[in-house]
C-alpha cells in the first residue's frame, strides 16, 4: 500500500524544514508502507519554495508543487490530482496532531474496510493542549451548525488530519464544489457521511500552535457560513427531488 501525505503551507519557511523533516524521519523509522510527501504551496512569497526544493533533493518521496490559489481546499485538490497512492490525506506542517497517529491510519486501511479516516480533536478518547479559548468557541459553534443544519454525525470536522482511500476521495472530489479554502475539507466530509460512507473517528494527541497561526478567523467564519447555506440549500433540494 501507497500513502501520500499533503502538506498545504503558505509561507511557511519557519516550520516547514522541521516539519517535513520529521515526518520523513517517523515514516522511515515506524511504517512498512512506502509513503510520499506532496508540499503543495499556496502562492507563497517568502523562503518556502526555495526550502521545499532543498527538501526535495534531499528526500527522494519528497514532491513539491506551487499553485496560485490560496487555500487548503485547492492544496488538497492539487494533491489528489498528482498523486498515485492508494490512501491520500493531508496533515498540518506544524504536526499539530500528534505524528505518531499515521501508524494507525496505516493500520486502519491495511486490515479494515474503511474509506475515510476522520481526526477528531472532540472525540472523549482525545487528548489536547493549547487550546485558546476564543478558538474553541469557534469551534464548537461550528460543529453546531454542522450538526444542526447539515445533519453531522462526526465530533469534529476541521482537524488537520484527514485520509481517504484513492477511489473515495475520487469520487468524492467530482461531486463537490470548487471551494478553494478550509470549508472544502468539511465538504468532503459531510458528503462522505450522506453517501454512507466507511468512516472511521479517530481519536487524537492535538496540541495548539496558535500563536504562529495565520488563520483570519473572521474571513473563515464568513466562508464557513456560506458554505453550509450553500450545501443545506443542495441537500435539501436532493431531498425533495428524490422523494418526488
């Protein structure tokens, strides 16, 4: 079995060296599955690309590729689109969630009949430090309306770690939109659980980096908003015209 891991970054010269770093370190150390890394570059415009280059030279399963869009939906979308792996997810470059939790994707896909691994920083199982406060409001009225409007099963829909199997994520990318940012993730999500999909709740060892976070939280708040207007108002007329 083939894992590609995506790292989205955008200007990410100050963790990306340590976090790719790492990450090839751990594979080689602990998985038995040959695994490639794709570091997908939002339009950087400080030292990333030159740091990611070095990194591929150095690292033969070390890919990377430069896109203009901003946003994690169109890094992750680029990923897929290159990629050949059997099982295809992304990670945060600051390995937020603890890395040893890619041993049990690993696991999971080898020997269970699962399309869909879902990180979950909400899970009872689940361990987090960090955290600020603010963000956990975010959070949590997040995953309200995503339970309350769209029917969400999952405990956590936006940590950054998230794995599918090839054919899955495939299909799933064809019947979803062009969002370009965090939403997108979710989408894929919410989908996966509407078709039925295998999907497998992971709990994990999450630790906040918000400090360094360029997350601006009310541009993602506004995009998040009108992506579940936009999906609430699809699903509902799936509904109806399915039911007529």
């Amino acid at each position: 079995m083939k894992i590609g891991i995506i790292f989205p970054v955008y200007n990410e010269e100050a963790r990306l060296e340590d976090g790719v770093k790492r990450t090839v370190s751990y594979i080689g150390e602990t998985l038995k599955s040959e695994c490639n890394i794709y570091i997908i570059d939002n339009g950087s415009n400080d030292r990333t690309g030159e740091i990611a280059r070095t990194l591929t030279d150095a690292f033969a399963h070390v890919f990377y590729y430069r896109i203009e869009e901003k946003g994690v939906g169109a890094a992750f979308r680029k990923g897929v689109s290159v990629s050949r792996d059997d099982v295809i997810g992304y990670m945060d470059v600051d390995l937020a969630t603890d890395i040893s939790h890619l041993k049990e994707v690993e696991k999971l896909f080898c020997k269970k009949n699962i399309e869909v691994v879902n990180a979950s920083r909400f899970s009872k199982k689940s361990r987090t430090s960090g955290r600020r406060w603010y963000r956990n409001i975010t959070s949590y009225g997040l995953i309200f309306l995503l339970k309350t409007r769209l029917n969400m099963k999952a405990t956590d829909a936006i940590c950054g770690f998230k794995f599918f199997r090839r054919d899955a994520v495939t299909e799933l990318i064809n019947e979803s939109s062009k969002e370009n940012g965090w939403f997108y993730i979710i989408e894929l999500l919410l989908r996966a659980e509407r078709e039925q999909r295998s999907i497998y709740e992971l709990p994990v060892r999450w630790k906040d980096d918000a400090k360094n976070s360029k997350v601006d939280m009310f541009k993602v708040i506004r995009s998040y908003l009108l992506g579940i207007h936009k999906l609430r108002v699809e699903f509902s007329h799936k509904q109806r015209k399915s039911k007529g």
